[in-house]
C-alpha cells in the first residue's frame, strides 16, 4: 500500500512540475470523440498549455503540453445507459518529425483523471473515482489545426481491486489561438 501512495504522490509531482514550466495562458483547444468495447463512449474537450521546453534531434523537435479537459462517459447498464461526467490533468510529450509546425507527429503521457462517480457497467466496475490516464497517440499538425487519433487506458494502477480498465479509441481535432 505504501508503494501504491508513493506511485500516486510521485505521478502528482510530476504533474505539477510539468504545470508549473508551462505557460498560464493557453494556446488551445482540443475536442475528441472516442468509443471503447461494449459500447462505452467517451466525449471531451479541453485546454492546452505548452510548456516552455524543446528538443531538437533526429531532424525534428520533442516539445510538451499540459492538457487539461472535461468530458462525458457513456456506457451500458443492466437495463439502459449510465453516463459519467470525467476531468483529466495529464503532461503530453510529442515527437514533431518536422522542426516547423507543419507535419506528422506522435505524441504520449500519463495523467490524472477523475470521474464524478465510480465507473459501473454492465460489464465493468471500476472501484475508484480516480484513475490514470495513460495516453498514446499520432496525429498531423497543418497551420493552427492539428487531428490526430489516440489510445488511452484508464485504470487506477491497481491501486485497489477490481481494476478493469478502460480503453478508448479517440478521433480528437486541435486549434491553436
């Protein structure tokens, strides 16, 4: 158990070491849309701020973002649909393959998230409100816009039992100011 706080105190750390090198003013505006098995849907928009850090190698730039977004669950019960309202911190690091703003790009990152109830249903029962986002993803930026597509696994890291999962598939659209 001991371990299990130090991990959740460690991820939180690092969130806030990633907020506090980021700009407080953001630079943009995430929608995405995503499904997960047995009809679980998963809606949400957000804020990003950049941070301000950059590395240049291998003919293109590692940067980061702090993403910071509220969104909607929607899942089967028993009997009808359940829907879960969820608000998500989470660093992303992105390889640009191009220097400039323009081209392909992967990106990833391990956040927090937080629903406002414990994700039941028909098929999964979650046993925490709250639960790492762990993210994976690729996309294309051209100009301001960007799209992309991206996996992310919700879980609470065992943290307690039953630890299911989740795991979404998202289409996510991105405008700078």
């Amino acid at each position: 158990m001991r371990i299990k706080v130090l991990s959740t105190v460690a991820a939180c750390l690092a969130l806030a070491a990633g907020t506090a090198q980021a700009q407080w003013k953001p630079s943009g505006m995430f929608i995405e849309g995503g499904f997960a098995e047995r009809s679980a849907y998963s809606v949400n928009a957000g804020l990003v701020w950049p941070w301000d850090w950059r590395h240049e190698t291998w003919g293109g730039v590692f940067t980061a973002q702090t993403e910071a977004s509220l969104g909607q669950w929607s899942g089967k019960s028993a009997t009808d649909r359940v829907s879960f309202t969820q608000v998500v911190l989470q660093p992303i690091f992105r390889y640009n393959f191009d220097k400039s703003a323009t081209g392909f790009f992967v990106e990833g990152g391990i956040g927090l998230s937080y629903t406002d109830k414990i994700y039941i249903t028909a098929t999964k029962t979650f046993s925490t409100r709250f639960n790492f986002a762990d993210t994976i993803g690729t996309g294309y930026n051209f100009g301001a816009h960007e799209v992309g597509f991206r996996v992310t696994h919700y879980s609470n890291g065992s943290i307690k039992r039953p630890n299911p999962g989740e795991n979404f598939l998202q289409l996510r659209y991105g405008m700078k100011f």
